[in-house]
C-alpha cells in the first residue's frame, strides 16, 4: 500500500497545483453510485483492492490538510486552482458558488463537522475571490 | 439590577472556585497513549469524542485575523455567522457524547465492573464542571463570537478527555468476557434505562 501511494504522490499528483486540485482529482476517481474509487494505472501496477486503498487514504490525507490549513492558505490555493483550471475566473466563481462542487469532494467518511468548515472555508475563500475579481476592472 | 449583579458575581464566583478546585484534584494526569487506547476502546461501541484537534481549528483566531484585514464587512458577518454555527455544533457534538460517555459507564460498566468511589466522585465532579463550562462558553459564544473562549475550549476539551480516560480506561485490558458483556449490554440498550 505505502508504494502504491507513494507512486500515486511522485507521478500523478505531483504535477497538480495544490491540495485543492489534488483532492478534486481524486474524489473524480470515486464512483458516485458506490463510493468506490478506480485508477487504472495504479490498478496495472498493483492490485485492483490495493489501488483503491492508496487512493482512499490519499483522499483522506488531502482532505484532513485543507482541514486544517489556514483560510489565507485556501484562498491562495483555490485562486491557483482557478488559474489552471483553464476556464474563465468569473465564470468559475460563478459556478461554484451556484452548484458549490466543492461539497462532493470530501471523503465518504469524514466527520461531518470537518466536512462543514471545509464547505464554509471554501464559500468564503470564494466570496475574497469574487471581490478581488470585481474590482479588477476598476483598478 | 443590584440584586441581579450580587448573584451573578456569587455565581461567577462559585464557578470559578470550583472550576479552580476540579483542575487541582482532577484526578491522574492523562497518559497520551492510554488515552488513545481509550478512544480506541470507545471507538468500538461508537462512543468517540469529537476531535479536540478539530475544536482547536474552529476557534482559532488566525482565521479571523486574515478575514479583518483582508475582506468587506459583509464578508465578515458570513464569515463570523457561519464559524459560530460550527462552535455550537462542535460543542453540542461533544456535550452528547460525553453525555453517553457517562450513561454508558451507569449502564454498562457498573453492572458489570466493581466500582472505585473516588473514580465515581472524580468523574461526577468533572461532569458537572464540565456542564457548567459548556453553558457558559455557549453563552460566550453567542456573544462575542467563537475567538475569544480558545482557552476555555481547550479547558473544556481537556476535562471531556479526562472525562473519557476515567470511564474508559477500565475497558483497556480488560478481561475478554465481561468486556464482551459490557458490549451486548450497551449495543443492546444503549439508550433505554
């Protein structure tokens, strides 16, 4: 398991900016209907069950440190995300805010406090962006 | 007014002499491995405690010193608003579980374990301590909001766990057979009296 996720951080996560890409990337290789989460190339390199395992407890990991990290940090880090995400920021802030995404990336099992103040962190870092992107016409 | 002033000083005094006296004679200090036994004991008959870890987050004030100084007023009330919602939620999460901690040890434990006087004085003496500590920090919060009570969160947090450590760590070790009963006893009615 430590190899697999340690090929998971050195190969594919590594070239993602930031925790909040990370933990977007994989909550997209979890299946909404059971929960279960897929990564073919680690499966080829592993196990099927052992690949499942790494990328769990990769979620849970990234998760636990935007947490934890500090409200300035995830404004910077969502700003980063935003940046390469290639779409537009107004329409990324928009979208976000609306259908908030965000709230879909958490691991399963987290407590749902922890999964509460990640959702508000990430609203408001959201709405420091929307002021920061409103005034850049003016400025 | 004056009246309600004398009362509100003797009563603000009587807590903190407890408060005072509950610190010096809470009992054993708290082993960090033990205690994690304990909650990992805990854990098994879905008993944990919120995180402590998580209460530091929510409370802490670097949040709210970047937020002044860095967004509107209206981000500032969201803000404020939604971090008092998660300092009450964290603190009634915690206020229910310790709540079961000690209808599981009347329950469970009692009829199963001999009982130790001091322990039961010890922990009855936290729990209302702890009681008493949550009305108040409730009251601070809604207040002044969830930055300025870290200390006596961490306080309460701290007699929560002493709380947990007392009752559970009679489950640490214990012999297979009664803990099994203590199990069925508590998953079986773990509510009713």
């Amino acid at each position: 398991m430590e190899a697999a996720m340690q090929d998971l951080e050195s190969r594919t996560l590594a070239e993602m900016s930031g925790s909040i890409a990370q933990l977007i990337y994989i909550a997209s290789t979890r299946d909404y209907n059971t929960g279960q989460y897929n990564h073919d190339g680690l499966t080829f390199c592993f196990t099927e069950e052992v690949a499942r395992t790494a990328l769990a407890a990769h979620h849970k990991k990234i998760f636990r440190e935007l947490v934890f990290a500090p409200l300035e940090d995830i404004v910077q880090q969502l700003d980063r995300y935003m940046e390469t995400s290639g779409a537009l920021r107004a329409d990324f802030l928009e979208l976000w805010k609306k259908i908030e995404p965000y709230r879909v990336t958490v691991p399963a099992d987290s407590d749902p406090i922890a999964m509460e103040l990640f959702a508000s962190n990430v609203k408001v870092a959201l709405a420091i962006l929307q002021t920061r992107q409103e005034m850049v016409p003016h400025s | 007014m004056g009246e309600f002033l004398f009362f509100l000083l003797i009563g603000l005094g009587s807590l903190s002499l407890v408060l005072l006296w509950a610190g010096r004679s809470a009992g054993p200090s708290i082993d960090g491995r033990r205690l994690s036994e304990v909650r990992e004991a805990f854990t098994v008959i879905e008993l944990e405690l919120p995180s402590g870890a998580l209460g530091e987050r929510i409370f802490a004030s670097h949040d709210w010193d970047f937020i002044s100084a860095n967004a509107s007023r209206e981000i500032q009330r969201t803000f404020l608003q939604e971090r008092k919602s998660l300092a009450m939620s964290w603190l009634r999460q915690t206020r229910t579980n310790v709540g079961r901690v000690m209808e599981f040890h009347r329950k469970a434990v009692r009829g199963c374990v001999r009982l130790n006087p001091s322990l039961e004085l010890r922990l009855a003496l936290n729990y209302i301590v702890f009681l008493l500590t949550y009305e108040v920090l409730c009251a601070l919060i809604l207040l002044r909001g969830p930055f300025w009570v870290r200390e006596l969160v961490r306080y309460t947090s701290g007699i929560a766990d002493q709380m947990s450590y007392l009752s559970g760590h009679i489950l640490v070790g214990m012999d297979p057979t009664v803990l099994g009963r203590i199990k069925s006893r508590w998953y079986n009615n773990p509510v009713a009296s």
